[in-house]
C-alpha cells in the first residue's frame, strides 16, 4: 500500500500489476476459483482508488506459460499455444475476471498476455486468433475496460494483429522494448 501511494505522490497514473493465473485458479482445477487470490486484487484495487490510480490487470504468467522462460512460469515450452485446453482456460479465467470487475472504475483494463513468445511452427495468426476470443468472451460480460494486445516475440512483432477493429473497440497495442 505504501508504494501505491509513494506512486501516486510521484505523480503517476496507473499502475500495472502483474499476476500469475494460479493465484486466482489452483494448476489442475480449472472451473475452480480462489476468492484469497482474488482478495490480493482486490486490495490493491482498493489502495489504487484511494490514490486516485488506475489499475491495470496483467496476466504475467499463463495456462502452460505464453513464452518459454521463467517470466511466464514455462517449463521451457510454451505450452499455451501446443496444449488446446489452455487457451480455454485463459479465456475462461479472463471473462471471470472481467465480469467481477466490469463495473470497477478504477480498474484501467486488462493486459491480456504478457510477452508472448510463440514457438516455431505457430504465427501471428495465432495470437490473433486467441487475442479474437478473448476480446469477446471478456466483451459478453465487459464493456467498459482497455484491452491491452502485445505484440509476439516479447511484445515487439505486430505483424497480422491489425486492424485493431478485429478485437472490438476500447484496444491498446503494448509494446516493449528492450533492445537496440
């Protein structure tokens, strides 16, 4: 609470707060959510309003990790994109999410995957595809809150993700960089 305040005395508007998908689902129960997990945002939601900041939700790591390195909690695959039924299950977790928070003013939006990195044989179709049924599932209970879309490999590589219409209204495309 004190650095969300420290924050907000700096000037600041927002903050992004990083999350792993366990923290609001255990690993091998999908369907199943932890409302403890779900009191952690809640808290800081609740800081960031008294502060007059807005909260942004990142999913940081995944079902079966959206890159293959320990930023996502990937066993060196993955497995998002090669196992179906974790992409169900993020789309799952984002439109539950959405609909406990659609109404929250302070809540900035939603960044939908942090740094993805998509293994070979895969393309940018495919995160198109995914970022596709998430905006909608997250829309059906949600039509208040920023998505934020990153591009491939580490949020550098928009290539197919445009028009942004694809994904409805309220879209922001994220980058990062970190070289060059």
């Amino acid at each position: 609470e004190k650095d969300i305040e420290l924050i907000a005395r700096w000037g600041f508007n927002s903050i992004r707060l990083p999350f792993h998908y366990e923290i609001l689902t255990p690993k091998d129960q999908p369907g199943v959510y932890l409302e403890e997990g779900f009191a952690y945002l809640d808290s800081t939601l609740a800081w960031c309003e008294r502060n007059r900041l807005y909260l942004i939700l990142d999913m940081h790591a995944a079902p079966g990790g959206q890159n293959p390195h320990n930023i996502s909690d990937s066993d060196g695959e993955a497995k998002l994109w090669t196992q179906p039924e974790n992409q169900d299950r993020t789309v799952d977790i984002w439109k539950t999410i959405a609909a406990r928070y659609a109404d929250e003013v302070w809540i900035g939006g939603y960044d939908l995957l942090n740094e993805p990195v998509l293994p070979d044989g895969f393309s940018n179709f495919d995160l198109r595809n995914l970022y596709m049924r998430l905006a909608n599932a997250i829309r059906e209970v949600d039509q208040n809150h920023i998505l934020f879309l990153e591009g491939n490999w580490f949020a550098t590589d928009f290539t197919d993700l445009t028009p942004p219409i694809l994904y409805g209204s309220n879209i922001v495309y994220s980058f990062h960089k970190y070289w060059n």
